[in-house]
C-alpha cells in the first residue's frame, strides 16, 4: 500500500516537472523567436540605413529618373570691356591701369593659370576676396564688379543652369562646350564671333553630406574657376587659361580631398560632418575672346532639392537655393533629407540582442535536458 501512494506521489511530481518544462519549452521558444524577429528587424534598420546612405538609392525613391532636370539658379554679371593702356610702373612691376576684361592681345597681362588670386575663405557676403596673385602683372583685381552690379562697369542677370540627371551613375551634370549664355541680352556687347565673351557668374548647390566615399563634384571651364564649400575653398582655378578640370571628393570620414588636371588627389584641410548641410559655390569668369566651355558634374552627391515641380523649365526639381541671397537657403518646398549616420548604434543594438539571444538558448538548452532526464527515467522504471 505504502509502494503504491509513494509511486503515485512520484508519478505526480513527474507529471508536474514534466508540465512545467513544456510551460518553460514554450516559453523560451517564444522569447527566442521575439529576439530572432527583432535581430531581423534590426538587420533590416540597419540595411535601410546603409541604403539612405547612398545617393542613387535616396534619388531614387523621390522618383528621380533620366527624364528629370534639376534647374540651379545661377546670376550672371556682364562686364564692359576695359581700355587696353599699355601703362607699367617698372619700380612696383605692376600694370597701372588694373585691366581685367579685355582683348587678350592687350600687353601686360599675363594669359595662364594662376593660384591664389583669392583668400581661403569667402566674406561675409559669401563673394570671393581678392589677393596677390601668383603671377605679378594681374594685380588690380576687383572683384566688387565681378560678382555685384557697379555702375557703368558690370550688369547682372538671373538664369537658371538645367542640369540632367543620369540614375545610373546618380550624376547630375551639365555640359556646354559654347557657353556664352549672354549672347542673347539685348545690351550684350557682342565680339566679331557674335558672341559675348566677358561676364562672370556665381551659383550654388546645398546638398547633404553622406560621407560614403563615393562623392565627388567636378568642374570643367576656361578662364578664371573657384569652388567653396561652405566658405573654404577647395579648388583654385584663377587666371585666363584654356579648358581645365578641377574635382573634389569627399571620403567617409568627411574630409575633402582635391585635384587638378592630372594632380593626385590630395587632402585640401576641409572636413565635413555626416549628414551636415552645406553649399558647394561656383565662381567663374570668362575674360578672353576664345572658346568659352563650361561643365559641371555632382556625381553620388545628394543636392537639397524639392520633389515638387518648381523648375522653372522643363519640369523636374529646383535645387532650394538663391544666389541673390546667399546667406540664406532654404527649400522652395519639401525638400529631401538624410539623417546623420546611426551605424554604430545599430550594430551595438544587434550585439546586445545577439547576447540576449544566445543566453536564452543556454536555457532552452539546459530545459531540455532536464525535461528529457525525467522523461528517460520514469519510462526506465516503467519498463
């Protein structure tokens, strides 16, 4: 009699162990499931961050394709020819009249590339600061009537330049081999080729730092070519030369690295933030009477623009910026954005739930073992 209660008694506490490792079976399968389902969740935040953080991917979803056009308002300054005096101090080396737009045959002008014909860093009006010079007889530079109206001297003139966007390459660029965009102003001072060959003009283009290593801005012109970002500038291009190349790319640290025709590209000292928003800033002269090419590439570049139809021809977008104002940019409508860089908190996130995942597959691991234990021994004693 006695056996018998002490066996059911067993089989009871067998029974209620055998119970309780089921509850805790299911359980611990629910919790890993939760954190299997909430690794993949993380994996694909952090897919998903990975792919805001590329230009074609961020395009594509505003529905950018090859039929778009991104139209940068751009000012032009038309400028009057200057009287070709021939007046040289030889004590200072320098030319007194300070011509800056003229024939190219007119003397005392240097007709090659030249650097540092400007500061590092724009006023506070975002204009170019003019300097030295490398080359001694261009001095007299004003850039007061290059880049803002001065009566008698210098007229300005709004446009817009229609940049075409290839999703491929997440490139938007502009190419003109005969740039001469005054010809047609009914003042314009033409030339014997029926073109007008002496303006300068200032554009710009806010776009958002990705800092993929993949970005990089190029510009191809004749005659005098200086970009910023921000205030710093990145490439110096000064002087009456023929077409030449200059680009600058940004790494995935944010630093900005240059180059010139053939150069290497070379750290320029500028570095960026992830996710930062700022301008990249064209200026540029044409001062002689040859061939007037004009080319401007942003390639895997994220420009701030509007995905409202606000060109101004064409369709497409409008890059929210003005040049009349530089100060201030702002989108025209609702513009794209792109969140700064959250790789490292994704990847501690997926760690943490890794750890949580593998210690409940200790306790997954250590029930069924348990659960299998009673189950083998009380089926030993039945047999």
């Amino acid at each position: 009699m006695k056996r018998s209660q002490q066996a059911s008694k067993t089989q009871k506490k067998h029974l209620v162990v055998k119970i309780f490792s089921f509850v805790l079976l299911v359980v611990t399968a629910t919790a890993m499931g939760l954190v299997f389902s909430g690794i993949s969740t993380t994996v694909g935040e952090f897919s998903t961050e990975i792919a805001q953080r590329r230009a074609d991917v961020i395009l594509a979803s505003a529905e950018l394709d090859e039929e778009t056009v991104m139209s940068v308002p751009i000012v032009y300054y038309d400028q009057k020819m200057d009287e070709c005096v021939n007046l040289y101090d030889m004590e200072t080396q320098a030319a007194l009249n300070a011509r800056q737009f003229e024939w190219k045959s007119c003397g005392y002008y240097n007709n090659e590339f030249e650097t540092d014909m400007v500061e590092s860093e724009l006023d506070a009006q975002y204009l170019p600061v003019a300097v030295g010079g490398s080359l001694l007889s261009n001095r007299g530079i004003n850039f007061k009537r290059w880049f803002s109206v001065v009566d008698g001297v210098s007229k300005s003139y709004a446009g817009t330049l229609n940049f075409i966007y290839n999703p491929a390459i997440a490139s938007f660029k502009y190419m003109n081999e005969e740039f001469y965009p005054l010809d047609e102003i009914a003042s314009s001072e033409l030339w014997e080729d029926g073109h007008n060959h002496l303006f300068t003009l200032n554009l710009g283009v806010p776009f958002q730092v990705l800092a993929n290593g993949e970005e990089k801005f190029t510009v191809t012109a004749d005659d005098d070519t200086w970009v910023f970002i921000g205030k710093d500038l990145v490439l110096d291009m000064g002087g009456i030369h023929g077409a030449m190349s200059g680009s600058f790319m940004i790494n995935d640290t944010g630093e900005v690295y240059t180059a010139i025709e053939d150069e290497d590209f070379a750290y320029s000292g500028v570095k960026l933030k992830v996710g930062e928003g700022t301008i990249v800033r064209v200026f540029h002269a044409d001062r002689n009477s040859e061939d007037s090419v004009f080319k401007l590439n942003l390639n895997s570049m994220l420009p701030n623009i509007t995905n409202s139809s606000l060109a101004r021809s064409d369709g497409g977008v409008e890059v929210a910026y003005d040049p009349t104002d530089p100060a201030y940019v702002a989108p025209l409508g609702e513009s794209l954005r792109v969140d700064p860089d959250h790789t490292k908190s994704l990847t501690l996130a997926i760690t943490i739930q890794a750890m949580l995942m593998g210690m409940l597959a200790v306790v997954l691991v250590a029930t069924t073992s348990l659960a299998w234990r009673y189950w083998r021994r009380d089926r030993n004693r039945a047999e």
